[in-house]
C-alpha cells in the first residue's frame, strides 16, 4: 500500500493520478458525491448555443434567475440571494454574522468551522452518536442551545453521515434557538436526492423564522460544480438588504445564469435522477445488510451516499481505499471528519454497473 499524509476530497483526482499513475479520465468517483448522470442533454446543448453571453454582463439583480429558483423550491423571489457556489453564500453569512462562538452539528463539512475561524469565531461540535446510528438525540441537542451561541450550523441531510432532520424537529431547534437568539444555517446541498424531500426541507419555515437562512448549490444534484451556481433563502428581508449592499456584483457568470434558468426547470433530468438514486440506494443497501457478518456495518442513509465503518482490526479505510483506487475507484476516507477515524469510509450511489464494480471490490477485500 502506498504510504501517504493526505487523505483525498473528491475533488483531488489530479493528485491521485500523481501519486498512483492512474489518469484521472478512467478513475470513477464515488467520493465527490456528484450525481451520475452528468449534465443533462438540455443543459449541454444550451450552454453550447450561449456561449456568446460571455461578451456581456449578466443582469446586476439576477431577477430571472432568481424568480425560476423561487418557483423550483417553493419560495418568493424577493427571499432568494444567488452566490458563487454555495461555498460563497456560507462564507457571506459567516463573515456578515461574525459568531463568536458557532455550534456545528458533526461530523460535518469542513468549511463551516474553517470560515467561523476565518471570522474570528470559534466552533463548538455537537456530536451525532455512533450508538445512535448517527440520528439526532433532538431532546438532548437542544439542552445545549444557550445565550452564550451566536450561530448554529446544521447539513441537512448531513455529510457524511447521509442522516436528516425532519422538518418538524428543525422546527423544534429554530423555536429553542430562536429564545436565545442564535442564528440557524441549514446547508441543503443534499435536499433533492432525500425521497421524502417535503418531510425534510425548510424553506417553508422561513416564512415563521427571521432567524434561519437555508443555503443550497447545483454541484451535486445538476453535476455541476465547474459552474459555481448557489443559492439561499431567508424570510429576512432587512438580511437581504445587508448582503446585497456588502456582496460583491455578478459572482455569477453568464453562462451560470443561462444553465440555472434550464436546471430549475428540467423536469425529464430532475425526475430521472431521483428515479435512478431511489433505486440505487434501497439496492446497494439491502446489499450491504448481508455484510454484517463480514465486518462491515452501515448507517441508514437519506442523501445520495452511505456512511460505513469497518468493524475488524485487519482491515482499515487506508487499505480499503488503496484496493479501490488501483481499480480505478474511489472512495472516501472519513478519518478527516470529527468524530470519525481509520474505520469510517462514505460511497456514493453511480450508475449501477459501477456500484457492482465497487461493491464487488468491497466484498473481495473483506474476504
């Protein structure tokens, strides 16, 4: 096995191809998370016949844009902020907000806590228990809401765990945090790949909560993370005014703006996805319920990827990767998030020959 210090994003193909000879082009991801149907056939072919927009500037308000976001996940247009990735929207509410101490729902994305730091904040974990399959002990988290809280940071469905919260119980947080006056950031990235998606979204609550601001991006469900399209919604109009007057202008390129105004809409790809991801995930799990007895154990998963944890010392998520990756796979080793070690790895659901490939691999290496 080769010996290394870093542990890879699904991002980082290139240094994969570095380190192990594999050219990224025949390496299958099943770290990034990203939805295996690639761009949708629409999108392809009306990027292509836009690509003139690059000589203008995009409209300053993103009106358009904004009013089809708004009609897609059920909001008004005047409760829409556009960025550059969701990563840009999670920066601007952090630095605006500027938490001294923000608390953060883990094991969970990295960035939350590297831009809390950023600000000149610190970040408290509350842990999502592996003796609860890492769902929410709601009775026992809100316990720990308090005065002493500016923000509190919640991935909903969470990475990596691929947990959720249930409207109803983020309803519960938002009234206790609410009379402690603490700031919610839901980050919703994951949203659309949850089956019961309206049990589990809260856009609808920022109509009762001037308190909550949800942040999604196009990366993962529209397979676009080059176009670096977000979103946010918030019921806080006086927030609003605040971020546009400090936020910079068209952070959006053209050709974003173009692909938002067809994603949104593209209802043939919308439905396909959750048609293949549903499948694929009730299959890959009721495969790995017979790994158990191998030494493997998993936790319910509501995204559009499955948190393991290997239960045997001979074996470790370096080692597993390592197998993987020489067949041109990818996986994620969990060891970088809090809470989490050697023993945790995260897949996420492709197409389903590929997750034969990689379930194959998987058997193969705990036998």
């Amino acid at each position: 096995m080769i010996q290394h210090s870093d542990h890879f994003h699904g991002s980082d193909l290139e240094q994969i191809e570095k380190i192990y000879g594999i050219k990224k082009e025949e390496i299958i991801s099943f770290s990034a998370n990203v939805n295996p149907l690639g761009i949708s056939p629409a999108l392809r072919e009306t990027l292509s016949e836009h690509l003139d927009a690059i000589q203008t500037y995009p409209d300053r308000e993103y009106t358009a844009l904004r009013s089809i976001i708004a009609d897609y996940c059920g909001s008004v247009s005047e409760n829409i902020i556009v960025g550059n990735g969701s990563t840009e929207l999670i920066s601007i509410i952090i630095e605006l907000k500027k938490p001294k101490r923000a608390m953060i729902l883990g094991p969970s994305y990295s960035e939350y806590e590297r831009e809390v730091t950023l600000s000149g904040g610190k970040s408290l974990y509350y842990p999502l228990r592996e003796e609860n399959n890492f769902v929410l002990d709601t009775e026992d988290f809100v316990s720990h809401l308090n005065e002493s809280i500016d923000m509190l940071i919640i991935c909903n469905p969470n990475n990596p765990t691929s947990t959720s919260i249930p409207k109803r119980t983020l309803r519960q947080i938002l009234d206790v945090a609410k009379t402690h006056d603490i700031f919610v950031v839901v980050d919703e990235t994951y949203i659309e790949f949850t089956e019961n998606m309206k049990e589990v979204e809260g856009i609808s609550l920022t109509v009762y909560y001037n308190n909550l601001f949800i942040i999604r991006g196009i990366s993962k469900f529209f397979a676009s993370p080059g176009l670096r399209l977000g979103y946010a919604i918030t019921g806080n109009q006086d927030l609003i005014r605040e971020i546009n007057t400090k936020k910079n202008p068209w952070t959006i390129n053209s050709l974003a703006e173009i692909a938002g105004k067809l994603m949104f809409t593209d209802k043939k790809y919308i439905e396909e996805t959750k048609a293949l991801i549903f499948a694929e995930r009730k299959r890959i799990s009721s495969i790995l319920d017979g790994f158990r007895s191998l030494g493997l154990k998993y936790y319910k998963p509501d995204a559009n990827f499955v948190l393991c944890r290997l239960e045997r010392d001979d074996i470790s998520a370096d080692s597993l990767f390592d197998s993987c990756i020489r067949s041109k796979m990818m996986i994620r080793n969990c060891c970088t998030f809090p809470f989490l070690d050697h023993q945790y790895f995260r897949f996420c659901f492709m197409r389903p020959e590929d997750n034969d490939r990689l379930i194959s691999k998987i058997k193969e290496a705990l036998q």
